[in-house]
C-alpha cells in the first residue's frame, strides 16, 4: 500500500508539472505522514544530505564541465571534421559522420543530452545544407546520442554504481562494446535508408585529407583515450577520470586550439553548475525515497511479488524491460534510476544476475526512453535545432529506435556483451 501511495502521489505531482525534485520530496512527504507520522522532519533532511555526500557524485559536475569546455574549445568541430573526413564519402555520407563524431564525443561527455547538443548544433545545419530531409537529421542525432551514456564515462551509470555498490569502471567498461555495436548498426541503417531514399554521398578527399583531419583533431581525439586509459591502467579512479577530462578539454581548447577564452571559461562554469545543481536536487530528493522504501520494507515486498510470479531469470529480465522502457517515458533516467533501482535490485541479485549485467540493461531502457514521447527530451531538443514538429522527427527516428532496441535485446540475452570486458580487463 505504501508504495501505491507514494508512486501516485509522484505521477500526479509530475502531471501537474511540478518540478522533479519536488514532486518526489511531495511523495515522500505524503507517505512518511500517512505510514510513518513519528518520524523526526531533521532524519529525512539527514537523508537527502547523505545522499548527495558521495565523492563518486563529484564526477557528473567535471563531466559536464568538461562536455562545456568541448563545445566552446572547438573540440566537437574538430571531431565533426575529422569523422567527415574519414566516412563522409559513404552513401548518406553526413548521416555517417553524425555517428562517428557522436561515438567519440561520448567518450568524453558522459550525458547523452549534452551530446545530442553538441553533435545536433553542427550537424542538423550542414545536413539541411545538403538536401537531406530536416526531421531524418534531427531524428539520427537524436538516436545517436544515445550512445553518450553508453559508452564510457557515463553520468547515468555513475549514479547506478553508486545505488548498486559495484565499481564505476566496471560498468564503464561494460557499456564500450553494446555502444560500439550501436553505433556500428545505426551505420548500417543509415546506408540502407541512404540508398532507398537517395541522399547523397561526399567526395573522397583522400588518405590524405583523412591525415590531415587527423593530425588537426589528434588532440581532441587523445581524451577518450586518456579517460579510458587512464582508468584500466590504474592511473586514476574512474572519478578522477573526470577531474583529468576537464584539465585536458581545458588545456586543448586554450592552448592548442586557442579557441577557449575567459569569458567562454566562464560561461562553460555556470553551464556545467546550473546542470550540477539540477541533477543533485534530484539525487538529494531520490535518496530520501530510496531510504523510505528501504525502511518501509518495499524492497522486500516486491521481491515476494516477483518470486511468487518467476522465477526465471530470463522471464524476469523481459519484465524489467517492459517495466523501464514504460518508465522511460513518462520519468527522467536519473530519478528512475534512484526511485527503482533499490526496488529491483534485490530481485535480480536472488536470481543470480550480475548487478553490472543488471544495470546496463537498466540504463539502455532508460536511455531509449529519451527518444520517446511524452518526455523525451532528445526529441524536443533536436526537433527544435531543426526546426521541425516533434511528430515529424518522431516517425523519421522509427527505424533507428528498432536498432536501438534490437541491441537491448541482445545484451539482455548475451551477457558476455556487458561482462566480457570488465572480466576480461579487470578480472
């Protein structure tokens, strides 16, 4: 019954176009009075502050700053550039280089809102210049960001590694392969679609027009790597990663690019702070739940309710995808996360599922949930750079959404997709 009250209280709240935070600190309130009247008003502040203390949480703020710090460097030009060098001659050539700059910008930004952003900005213009159809761009943007929480670093899977207790490079690099494999099959539908529909192709400037892209994009190109490298070498922790990121986006855009000037310095902290603040309130406000639901025995009740349906682990991972893609539509990734995460958890645990395997399913369904109405915000965000109803790019994003929910599938029901490497590389 708690939970019944709690969740409804949380979708009438967000119905009514309450702030996020505030819709959920209103359930909590609703339930504590309802199902826990004695409890001192100063232990859920405690609560709210406990769990936002987490040095781990420090990384979403440096990622941020460092997806702004990639944008006002010149660093996402860079990138642009140097992937259409290298497959803007394929049919749907533009199409091609909207993945390839999305796959290497999401090795740095770690949020797939700030790279549909960055990526959409440069890419949906030059493909309007080309004649390809506005809401096709937009759509390909918006699916290609996608992969931004999925390759690593990641904000989303930062968060789960915090709520799950497991290792935040673990489940970095549990995401490399499915987002690698994402973006290589949204290729392969872009060419299909490409040579039905006729868009065009580029020119092929050369290997030496690659080189030379290469050569001025090499040191944009090196931060995925030094994150990435940095944390399978042990050089620093996967927080730290973050710190680096920002000192290196820094040092390329002001020294190497001199493209980075005070004020874009400035403007680059107040982004990433405004962005900081918002996801902490929600993290502050969800951890309150999260502890309500721990101390109202939810947890276990629920996980009475699915034993008493299955116990089939396979059954039960085609139930959570369901559950969460349906979440996805209507509730933001991050609170998702912390409001059901602590729910089902134990479930999938008692069934012997890896908790890594566990929470990257859990962040693709999420992350899809992004492409989808009524609250995809990539949808939105897109449809407004290209400047087309949200109805248009939402059929054009069709195609690409089986794509993605293909993959889904595939390391829902392959768990060497999500586990071979962090057992390969980490033991």
């Amino acid at each position: 019954m708690s939970l019944v009250v709690l969740l409804t209280v949380l979708v009438l709240l967000s119905a009514l176009a309450v702030p996020l935070a505030f819709s959920i600190l209103g359930a909590c309130l609703a339930t504590i009075v309802l199902f826990r009247p004695s409890l001192p008003v100063e232990l859920a502040a405690q609560q709210m502050i406990k769990g936002i203390d987490s040095f781990s949480l420090i990384a979403i703020g440096l990622f941020l700053f460092a997806g702004e710090l990639m944008n006002s460097g010149g660093i996402t030009k860079r990138i642009v550039d140097f992937a259409s060098a290298l497959v803007g001659h394929i049919r749907g050539g533009l199409g091609h280089v909207c993945i390839v700059a999305s796959m290497i910008i999401s090795g740095i930004s770690g949020s797939a809102v700030a790279d549909g952003a960055a990526i959409g900005s440069v890419m949906v213009p030059a493909m309007k210049r080309a004649n390809y159809p506005a809401a096709f761009a937009a759509a390909l943007c918006e699916t290609a960001a996608v992969m931004g929480p999925i390759i690593p670093p990641s904000i989303p899977m930062v968060i789960y590694a915090i709520l799950a207790e497991v290792s935040v490079g673990r489940m970095f690099l549990a995401g490399l392969l499915p987002g690698v494999l994402i973006g290589v099959l949204m290729m392969i539908g872009v060419y299909v679609m490409s040579r039905a529909r006729g868009y065009p192709r580029g020119s092929w400037g050369g290997f030496a027009a690659v080189g030379r892209a290469f050569t001025a994009a090499f040191a944009a190109l090196l931060t995925p790597l030094i994150i990435l490298g940095g944390i399978l070498g042990g050089v620093f922790t996967a927080t730290e990663s973050a710190a680096v990121a920002c000192v290196y986006c820094l040092g390329v855009g002001a020294f190497v690019y001199r493209e980075l000037g005070w004020r874009d310095t400035g403007r680059a902290l107040v982004g990433a702070a405004n962005g900081t603040a918002s996801v902490m309130v929600i993290v502050g406000a969800s951890a309150l739940m999260g502890w309500l639901i721990a101390d109202l025995g939810i947890s276990r009740q629920m996980s009475e309710l699915i034993f008493s349906m299955t116990r089939n682990p396979l059954v039960f991972l085609a139930i959570i995808n369901v559950f969460f893609l349906i979440v996805g539509l209507f509730m933001d990734p991050l609170a998702a996360l912390i409001v059901f995460v602590p729910i089902l958890l134990p479930s999938a645990t008692g069934l012997g599922i890896d908790p890594i395997h566990f929470g990257l399913i859990v962040v693709i369904n999420l992350m899809i949930g992004l492409c989808t109405p009524p609250v995809g915000y990539l949808i939105y965000l897109l449809a407004a750079i290209a400047g087309e109803p949200p109805k248009e790019v939402i059929r054009e994003s069709l195609p690409l959404l089986g794509i993605l929910l293909a993959v889904l599938l595939a390391v829902t029901y392959v768990p060497a997709l999500a586990l071979g490497l962090p057992r390969l590389l980490l033991g």
